[in-house]
C-alpha cells in the first residue's frame, strides 16, 4: 500500500482562498483541520496569521475567528486611529464590522485650505488609492462632524481684535483667527488649546481658545504641548484622588522578607520604585528573589481608581514631569518600593544552576522593607570594586551575590541568542529654574542588564504559571519580521557588499552575526538602522505569539504594576490562579484579555509618541542659539523631498531639504536608500556621516533645518543583483546622462517633456 504523503505547508494563498470559501469557519483551529496542517505546520500556520492580521489583508472577529479584510473602497470613510513617527496620520476604512482592512496614510487635501487638520478619532470621507509603493493613501474630501478631540494646541498672538494662534504642529497649516470673545482673556505669549469653529474653507480658519495651559517662554512648555497634542490624561477627577487618598491594602495571608536584604536599583532620577532584587548562593547554584510593589492590593476591580488607571494605561515620562498611571499618593509613596519602609509585595522566588538554567520558581505574597536604594551608577561603581560610603557594607551581603547570580543568568542569555540591539536613550536633565542642563546619551551599564535580566526572568515565570493554571493572560508579544520586509532587507544588504541569503529563517542569532558582521566598518551604523527598521513593533495580545527578540516561547510584563496595567492585571490573574487573596481578576477580568490587550498598546504608543516629542522639542530649545554651528551627524532618512539628518552629539533630527544639495536634479533610489545626482551619479545615502551647519531651529512645532556642508559620495558605476540560482551575471551599468534612471529610482521632482523613463525591465529610449 501506498504511504500517504504527509500535507504540504500552508501558504499566504492558501489561507486566504480558504477564507475566502468559508465565511464563518476562520479560527485557527477550523484553518488547521481543513488544511490538513499538523506538526511543526502549526507554527507556520500561526505566523501567516499573524503577519496578515498586521498587515491588514484579515481581521479578527468574534471568538477568535479570522475573516477577510474588506480592502477599501476608491471612496469611503476612514477613522482615523493614531500618529506615525513622523506625525502623520494612520487610519482604516470603515466597513460593515468597523474599522478593519490595511492602515490607510492622510494626505493633505488639494486646492484651497479644507479647514483645520484631522486629529486622532476623526473620521471622514476620503478619496484612497494604493500607490505603487503598496501604501494606502487617503485625500480627505470633507470632515464628518461630531468628531472627538478636533483642538489643536498653539501660541496665542494677541491683537486689537483678540488674536491669532500659531499651532505648535508642523502638520498644521496656517493660523487661527480668535475674536476677544473666545479668547477666554488669553494674553500674548500663552500657550492655548483652540477648539476651531466649523468653515466651508473660505477665508481665515477660526476658533475658540477652551484653555490656558501655559506660557510658550516657559521651557516646561515642550512637555505640555507633547501631553495635550496626544491626548495624555494629566489631571485626575477628584473622586480618584479621595479613592486614593483612603484606600488601605487589603488584607491577605503575607510571608515575612523583612530580614532578607532586598534592594532597589534604579536611575538616580527615579520618580517610583517598582521593583526590589536579592540573590543568595544556594548550592552550586543561586537564589534569586524579585519583589514587585503590590498594586492589586490597593487598586481593585470596578473602583474609580481602577477605571482611571485602565484610562491611563500607563504613566508617561518627561524630563521634568511626569502623567502617572496613578495619583502619587500610590505611585510615589504607599505603592513604592521606599528604602526603610514597610511595604506589601508580590514576589517571585527563582532557582537556578551556576549555568543560569532555571530549575524551579514560586509566587508568594510577602511584606518587605527595602535595604538600600541605589542608583545604577552607584551599584556599578561597587561591582568594579568602587564602593561608596553606602554601598561598602552591602558588598558580601548584596552586591557580590547579585553580580554572581547575574553572571549565571548571563550565560544562559547568550546561549538564548536574544536580539542585541543595544539602542541609545538620550537624557534631558531639566535645572530647577525649568532650564536645560544638558542632553547626552544614557550610559549602559552592566547594572542596567542585571535588572533587566532579572526583570526577564521573573516575567517568564509568570506567564509560565499562569498557562500552567489554564488562566487567560494578556502576553507581551514581539512577531517576527515580515516576509516583505525581510525580501526589503535581503535586497538592500547587497548594495552595501554585505550578504544576506534568501529563504533561511530569520533568528536573533543570525541577525546578531550579521550586526557583528560589520561592527567598526563604514557600514555599522547603517546596517543597524536597517536591521532595526525590519523588526515588528512589540505589543500585547491576549494570544501567545512568543517574542522574538527575546527569543522567548512566552512572556508577559509583571514587574512594573505602578506604571503599566498590563502588569496590574498579570498580578490580579497571578493571585487568582493561585489563591493568594480575594483581590485577584474576577470572571470579567478574564473574558475581556482581548479588550485590555489592544487598549493598552494604544495607550502605550500613545505616550511613546509624546515622549518622543517632548525630547525632540527640548533638542531644539537646547540647539536654538546654536543657530549658525556646525555639527557631525549621520543621514538617518531619505526621501524624494531631502535628508533626514541625526546629530552625533545629541541625537537631535533635523531635515536637510534636497533643493539646498547643491546645484543638482537630485533622485530618489529607494532600493539603496540613497539621494542620486542625475547628472553626475554621487549620491547620499542612509547611514552616511556627514557635516551640517544649523541654519534654523523653531522651538514652536520642534522643527531643525539643516544646510549640509559634506560633498556627497562619488557615483556607484554598477548596480551588481543577486545573479538567479548562484549563477555568476553581468553587471547592471547605470545609464548615461540624459538618459533617465536605473531600475528601482524615483525621481524627486516632476519629469520634464523630453526626459526619457526607465522603469524595471525597460530599455532606455533612444
């Protein structure tokens, strides 16, 4: 008899046609059955899931069920969901079930000025189209009123009339007349919120100011434009702050570390103490304890506090402020982990061999008193055999038994072969006048990785006790990278002379090899930008994806509850699961995973983007009187209109316009990242280090003009393509001068009549 011949392996045709076939049969499961996928096809079937979800080609319905995606319409009504990194605005159509389908890009609206710019939660109508690029792009058409959060933030100019205001984003365009009447007294200099008032595009865009928020002179001002422009929560309702102000821990049966020399390590700037860490030798190998604030026991389900910390989602960071999760009277004081205090913990006790292999792990309830609190440089001093005045009693006691446990994890970590992107963290140091200080990049330190990999380990224990307890939980997922960016990056890397084969499966190690690859050669620094640009964007998700970059089979965030709910509700299932008192999740808690999942990645890129914006505001007040200087940095973007440029010294971005490149007809080779010269073929390209002189700096939208003084790179004669199957092929030559572009170019301006076009597999016209 014949043997059967085992299923082949599920494609992205294959699971789409078969949606397509099957409405209302698309969970993962129904897929797998009709398929015929077992074994390791599982997986696979699970990845292709996932990277369609992403990109937008199926949603998600109810229990769990796939469907496709309807793709949009030439017309249609798009929500508008959130900002890019650049502040543009991503959206989706929305189609019968809801905003679903493919992220959608907002372009500006052509003709005259359409009244004022769309913000997140808006909807309206659109014209969308896909570019050859494959990005959706919508032209709105006309605004669909009764949209939420319409006001924009900007300087108040006053004048006889009242006055006018200048918004503080660059993605709006012109100003806002304010008659005296809706100028709610506001005077020259102060930074307002501006609700605009409803125009048919005709003449001067109008509003009315609903609030003083500050001055524009005030430094502090960078951080209140980032808060209010994306919508951060930064006051709390007065029934939050009479909660907090009397709440008390609820009681539950607690062990007793007071003894035991628990500490916490911290930047020396830290607003809260989440976390405490002791290690002791146990054996041949080590016993580690991480004692996590235990929040659960103030914060309960369906109390006012409760509802505003979901809210929230998490706290929000500034260099001179910050939007806590929750009111300081928990956040910085009954919840935080303060030296010599008493404090309620949830702590995980951890057993591991001198090789950093776990072997065991409980959870328990406890009462702790925190020995020390140190800074990071503080313990690191220590650990190189510099202690302070503080830290030298705690050498036997504390700090030689963390560094030796750490050491044991440490060798486990590097036969894990996590991703090592080591990415710098620019610091802001605000003086008390609100002035600027300095901004350099945070020093990494080995005591940084001792608290992350500790941090690590006790989150892995905790996603791994609750699947063994069969309890939902919402997990910490990183995907892999996209098959189209990972063909983006294997058709890049060449171009640079450095390989990258086709087909084999992307792992942190193999990208680690390659970053090692080029370390200390012209192209370090632009691999791993590219490498970096490849990579997912880390979420939560009430299914188990794994996390690549950690190279983890589960994960899930526990160790930071005062500042993230997603910690709050593991630590809420961690005492449900495990009988630790009656303030664990309750059966509501546990049906809406999903809910709290996709809730708090959006208010954790919510405030990603405000952080982000307030450092870049803070840059261009520190550089605004260094208008003239020159500086080094490296091109960190191209695009058809210029250079995106980041400043060695501060990590500052600016744009360099391509019409200031000189006297050239400058184009767009996106398959190498690169600005080419038409006429003469030298080129700048992502990556390269150059010189700029500072010629603009506008502290009001955070915007840096740069005029850049380095020659741009001699021509690339050939462009040299992976030849098919390993077969040695011919050099592909550019063109000649007047003779159009090479395949995979843009031009960065229109064509003019007479200007021949190349495109792939075109032969230059004669």
């Amino acid at each position: 008899m014949t043997e059967r011949a085992p299923p082949p392996a599920p494609t992205r045709e294959i699971v789409l046609d078969y949606l397509d076939r099957n409405p209302g049969a698309g969970s993962p499961r129904e897929i797998a059955r009709a398929l015929r996928v077992t074994g390791d096809n599982r997986a696979i079937l699970r990845t292709i899931l996932s990277e369609l979800a992403e990109e937008g080609r199926i949603i998600r319905g109810a229990a769990r069920s796939y469907e496709p995606a309807d793709l949009p319409p030439q017309t249609g009504v798009v929500l508008f969901e959130r900002l890019d990194e650049d502040g543009r605005l991503i959206g989706r159509h929305v189609g019968r079930n809801g905003p679903q389908g493919p992220d959608i890009l907002e372009l500006p609206a052509r003709g005259r000025d359409q009244g004022p710019a769309l913000a997140p939660g808006a909807r309206a109508l659109c014209r969308i189209e896909q570019a050859p690029d494959g990005v959706w792009r919508a032209r709105v058409v006309r605004r669909i009123e009764n949209t939420p959060d319409t006001s924009i933030v900007g300087a108040y100019r006053e004048n006889r009339y009242g006055g006018v205001v200048d918004p503080t984003s660059r993605r709006e365009r012109g100003e806002y007349v304010i008659e005296k009447p809706d100028s709610l007294s506001a005077r020259d200099g102060d930074l307002v919120r501006v609700e605009p008032k409803s125009h048919r595009g005709y003449g001067p865009k109008r509003g009315v100011v609903t609030a003083i928020l500050g001055r524009v002179d005030d430094p502090r001002s960078a951080s209140l434009i980032a808060l209010h422009t994306h919508g951060v929560p930064d006051e709390f309702p007065p029934e939050v702050l009479a909660e907090a102000a009397e709440t008390r821990p609820l009681q539950a049966p607690r062990e007793d570390l007071t003894n035991c020399p628990l500490v916490t390590i911290d930047p020396d700037d830290a607003r809260d103490h989440d976390d405490a860490v002791f290690a002791a030798p146990d054996g041949s190998g080590w016993r580690i304890i991480v004692a996590i604030a235990d929040v659960a026991a103030y914060v309960r389900t369906g109390t006012a506090l409760d509802r505003e910390a979901f809210r929230r989602g998490n706290s929000t960071y500034f260099p001179d402020r910050v939007a806590p999760m929750l009111p300081e009277t928990l956040s910085a004081d009954l919840c935080s982990l303060k030296e010599g205090e008493l404090r309620e913990t949830l702590a995980v006790e951890m057993r591991i061999t001198a090789d950093g292999v776990k072997t065991s792990h409980r959870f328990m309830r406890a009462r702790m008193r925190s020995l020390a609190r140190l800074s990071y440089r503080e313990a690191q001093d220590a650990a190189d055999g510099h202690p302070s005045e503080k830290t030298a009693p705690l050498m036997e006691t504390v700090i030689n038994p963390l560094w030796a446990a750490y050491r044991a994890l440490d060798r486990a970590r590097k036969r894990r072969e996590p991703l090592d992107l080591d990415l710098p963290e620019r610091r802001v140091r605000i003086g008390e006048d609100g002035r600027i200080l300095s901004i350099t990049l945070r020093e990494r330190l080995d005591a940084h990785r001792l608290i992350e990999e500790f941090m690590i380990q006790a989150n892995v224990c905790a996603s791994e006790t609750l699947e063994e307890a069969r309890s939902p939980q919402i997990y910490r997922v990183h995907e892999e990278p996209s098959g189209e960016k990972l063909g983006h990056l294997a058709a890049f890397l060449p171009t640079l002379g450095v390989s990258w084969a086709k087909g084999q499966p992307a792992t942190g190690a193999r990208f680690n090899r390659l970053l090692a690859s080029v370390r200390g050669s012209e192209h370090e620094s632009l691999v791993h930008e590219t490498v970096l640009r490849s990579q997912a964007q880390a979420r939560y998700s009430d299914e188990n994806l794994g996390h690549f970059g950690l190279n983890l089979a589960k994960y899930a965030h526990f160790t930071s509850p005062i500042r993230r709910y997603s910690d709050l509700i593991i630590h809420r299932a961690l005492i449900r699961a495990l009988g630790l008192g009656p303030d664990g999740a309750n059966q509501s808690d546990l049906t809406r995973m999903e809910e709290y999942a996709g809730h708090v990645t959006m208010t954790e890129r919510r405030s990603m983007a405000a952080e982000r914006e307030a450092s870049d505001r803070y840059l261009v007040l520190f550089l605004a009187d260094r208008v003239g200087a020159r500086f080094s940095g490296k091109v960190a973007g191209v695009t058809r209109a210029g250079l995106f440029i980041r400043l060695d010294e501060t990590g500052a971005d600016g744009f360099a316009p391509a019409a200031r490149l000189g006297e050239e007809y400058w184009v767009h080779d996106e398959a190498s990242s690169a600005l080419v010269g038409r006429r003469t073929e030298r080129r700048y390209e992502l990556g390269m280090p150059l010189d700029v002189r500072l010629i603009e700096a506008i502290p009001l939208t955070g915007s840096l003009l740069f005029e850049v003084l380095t020659e741009p790179r001699p021509p690339r004669r050939e462009l040299r393509r992976p030849p098919p199957h390993g077969r040695p092929g011919p050099a592909r030559t550019r063109p000649p001068d007047g003779g159009g572009r090479p395949p995979g170019i843009r031009h960065s301006a229109r064509k003019t009549k007479g200007q021949a076009s190349y495109g792939k597999n075109k032969k230059p016209k004669r």
